[in-house]
C-alpha cells in the first residue's frame, strides 16, 4: 500500500489528510456499558519508569517505541466531548462510567509485535482504514491517547486507531521546548508512516493532526 494525499484541509490549526468520518475494531460495551478503544501507538517520548499508562511516557526525547493503550468511553458520550471530571459536579477523580478515561494497562512492544498485533485487527475490519493522530503542543502522552481513543469512537467506521506522540513537555509554558521537539521528530514520523504503508496491511492511511503537530508533515 502506498501512501497518498488525494485530500488535505486546515482549518482552526487541524490539519486533515484523507480524511475518514468513521469509527473502529471496538471491545464490545461491558456490563456497564463503557466501550473500550484499543489505541495503537508509536512515540519518541522518554520513559519515566512509572508502570501505568497515565505516567508512562515523559515529555523527553528517546528512540521511537511502540506499544497498545486502551481508553474507556462511557454509556452516555456525547460526540465531540472529552468527558472529564468537573470540580462543580463534586467529581473529583476519573469514572470510566462517566468519563473517557485512559485504562491503567500498557502493552509496550518490540516492533516486529507491533505491526503484527496492527495486521491482526486490520484483517478483522472489512477495509481495513487506519486513522492515525498527531497531536500539537503542550499535549502529554495521556492526554494524547484520549484524544484518539475519544476522536476513533466518534468517526464510527471500520478500522484501527492509532496514535503519533512526539515529545511535547504538556505545558504551554514550554512552547519552545516543544518547538525545537517537533522539529527533531519529524524523521521519525516519517519512517513511521512509511512503516504503516509497508506492514500494516491497511487499505487506507488518514492522518488528523492538531497545531504544531501539522508541521511534522
């Protein structure tokens, strides 16, 4: 599969290339009714040492590594909504049953088991459509994988969601930081959507990336 750009957009800061309005290969609704959002990644993010995914990934550069997250969504989402604790609801922590939540299990993997775990549920999809996302500055791994997970749900279409985290610090604050981090990241990137055409299998490759996060294209 070769990759193409037959379409792009930028609007607001969000870059589109050809663009998928659809959804994915979902972990069925539990008894609780959250659905669970299997989210492919690839990030040249240090790791902290920190065992949960929430913490797992710092916001300094490294090699590229690869790995699988799992975000929750609760019953009763609202399309284009992050659902977060709000202090005014007395919500003071994460409920997978009412907020899209980052599940605390990580799967790092060796790339050989990354491509193949991504050709696995690709063949389990009628077209086979990756939509990968890039996130812009002042944006933590954490915060990243949610935007996928919860950005995947909404689009409704067959496929596999997956996730680019360059090495953003997480705060605005350290917008030169960041700055200098995506520019040292784009050869990485590069490979990487290389690699998605050559070993994953998929038909169809659409890119959605958000502020600086644009530029590493």
């Amino acid at each position: 599969m070769q990759l193409k750009r037959p379409f792009a957009s930028k609007l607001g800061g969000l870059l589109i290339l050809m663009a998928i309005l659809g959804g994915c290969a979902l972990r069925p609704a539990s008894d609780d009714g959250t659905t669970i959002v299997p989210v492919w990644y690839a990030t040249d993010r240090k790791p902290t040492g920190e065992a949960s995914a929430t913490a797992y990934y710092s916001g300094l550069r490294d090699s590229v590594s690869y790995g699988k997250v799992f975000v929750s969504v609760p019953r009763d989402h609202c399309t284009g909504c992050l659902e977060a604790p709000n202090m005014l609801r007395f919500e003071f922590r994460i409920d997978p049953k009412r907020h899209v939540a980052l599940l605390d299990q990580i799967e790092v993997l060796e790339a050989a088991l990354f491509w193949e775990s991504l050709r696995g549920a690709l063949e389990t999809t009628p077209r086979r459509e990756i939509v990968v996302f890039i996130h812009g500055i002042g944006t933590t791994f954490s915060d990243a994988a949610l935007r996928t997970g919860q950005m995947f749900f909404d689009l409704k279409r067959p496929g596999a969601a997956v996730l680019y985290s360059w090495p953003s610090m997480g705060s605005v604050q350290s917008y030169l930081v960041d700055a200098q981090n995506v520019e040292v990241t784009v050869p990485h990137l590069t490979d990487f959507l290389a690699d998605l055409g050559r070993y994953s299998g998929a038909n169809t490759v659409s890119v959605i990336a958000h502020s600086r996060g644009t530029e590493t294209l």
